[in-house]
C-alpha cells in the first residue's frame, strides 16, 4: 500500500576465494579473479541463497565480486548483476599485492599506509549505497556482493566491536534488515536467511 514501508533483507555476500586470499596478500581495489575454489563457493552460496526470493542482485565492479553475483543471479533466474563502483573493497595503496607479513613489518600503522583510502571515506561510501539499495528496494530482498574489508567496516558502525568478525569468510553472508523510512537498522546476523526468508 503506497505510504506504507517495510524493511529491506539486504544480504552481504563477500565474494567467493581468490589466489590472493588463499596467499593472505592485500587485494583492495586489485582485480583479481576467482579461482577453482572460489567458484564452487560462489555456486554454493547460490544454491542456499536460492530459498529467498531475490528481487535483484547488485555487486561491486571488481570481477571477483561480479563473478559471484552472477552465479546467484543465474541461480534464481534473475538479469545480471547491476554493480556500483561504491561497494568496491577499500584501496590499501602501496600494500595491495603485499603479504600480511610484509605490511606488519613495513606498514605498523595500518592507517598510515600511503594511498590507504581512510575509515571514514570507505564507511561514507558504503552506508550511502546501502540506504539507497534500502529505498529501491522496500520490503524485498537484495544480495549485495561486495568484499571482507568492507562488510567489517559496515558491521563495526552498525554493531561495533562485540560482532564475530571470524564470521566474514569467503561467500558468508550477513543480513540487515534496514528501513528507508524510519532509517531503522536491525543486524539480523550470519547466515540468517537459513532460518527461512526472514519472517
């Protein structure tokens, strides 16, 4: 009925495994592809995500992230993804392509790391995005893939630091539920859509 607003799920896919992961090394805004695992994890993800009915599936620009909204989009019938360049991961400057070690030991300061984009622009990016896919979306059900930096900063601001962050593996998925309207934001948790299409 028009006037009346229902929360949007908005289901927080991180993409399925790259080389990169599997090495530990920054990937940020490098675009490195799936790799075998990362592909039957994207498959996976589809079919459990296949019990909700999708109204869209939107996705960073980064192909990992598109290859892993495609394999849910064809799952449910659905066109292919949309992406938005703002759910990209944070770009980590003259570390991406490092090794975790390599930036502990060149790098101690996380928030110094030159070209690093910064806490705040990444979370002015990220919320922005969701609360317009929240308003496009009313009261239906959303995948948005995006990447494990990204998530964390989404769920520090909403939940802080008492979340399982352990949670953000490749092709988890974390639900909000997020009213446009009343600008409400309820962190349902990880895999949650498993309970059934969120009542």
């Amino acid at each position: 009925m028009k006037g009346i607003h229902m929360a949007s799920n908005l289901h927080l896919v991180r993409h399925g495994q790259t080389d990169w992961n599997l090495q530990h090394r920054y990937q940020g805004q490098t675009d490195i592809p799936l790799n075998d695992t990362g592909r039957a994890e994207a498959r996976d993800v589809a079919e459990r995500l296949a019990r909700l009915p999708l109204a869209a599936v939107v996705t960073s620009t980064l192909g990992r992230a598109h290859a892993t909204g495609r394999a849910i989009a064809e799952a449910q019938g659905l066109p292919l993804p949309a992406t938005d360049a703002r759910l990209m991961e944070r770009t980590f400057g003259e570390a991406e392509g490092l090794f975790d070690h390599e930036v502990k030991e060149r790098f101690p300061e996380r928030d110094l790391i030159p070209g690093r984009e910064s806490d705040e622009d990444l979370k002015a990016r990220a919320l922005e995005v969701l609360e317009e896919l929240a308003a496009a979306f009313d009261q239906d059900d959303v995948a948005v893939v995006t990447h494990g930096g990204w998530i964390a900063m989404v769920l520090r601001e909403l939940v802080g630091a008492d979340y399982d962050y352990s949670t953000i593996t490749n092709c988890s998925v974390h639900t909000l539920r997020w009213d446009a309207a009343t600008r409400e934001i309820q962190v349902i948790g990880h895999d949650a859509f498993e309970a059934a299409a969120l009542s």
